[in-house]
C-alpha cells in the first residue's frame, strides 16, 4: 500500500481570476443563443455593395467611409454563379 507523500504546500497562491467574468458560469460565457449575429456590429460587410444606393445604405447604417474614388472597382458587377445541386 502507497502513501501519499505530497503534502499540500502551505503558502500556495491561489490563480488570479479575470474579476470582469466573476459571478458568470461556464455555461452562461458558451451559451450561442445569447448571439444576435456572428457579423453584427463587426464593421465587416459580407458582399461589396452592388450600386451606389446599396453603398450609400452602408454608410448610413454603419461608419464606413464613403469611396473617394469614383472609378467603379470591378466588385459591383460581379454576379453569384448558379449551382445545380439537384
């Protein structure tokens, strides 16, 4: 029969907590539903803009700075390819 020879250490410092997340349970802090959307209130876009008025709707909503350039870049008329996945 083994003893246990480790003896607990006396002036052993407890781990730091992070007292920003005291009082939340792991359960709480991992909860999905608590998320409104993964891109909400990021700044990122999904998609370029697909016209000026669509562009314009971004700025209004969120604070993107309006293009300074007014060559159009390409992105605005790119279309999304069709799948047949039947």
């Amino acid at each position: 029969m083994k003893r246990n020879t480790e003896k607990a250490k006396p002036n052993a410092k407890p781990e730091p907590q992070d007292k920003d997340l005291l009082g939340y349970t792991d359960d709480y802090l991992n909860e999905a539903d608590n998320v409104v959307s993964a891109q909400e209130c990021t700044g990122l876009i999904m998609y370029p803009p697909l016209s000026e008025s669509e562009a314009e709707s971004f700025t209004d909503l969120y604070s993107i700075p309006k293009p300074e350039n007014k060559k159009p870049n390409g992105l605005q008329k790119e279309k999304k390819e069709k799948h047949d996945f039947s």
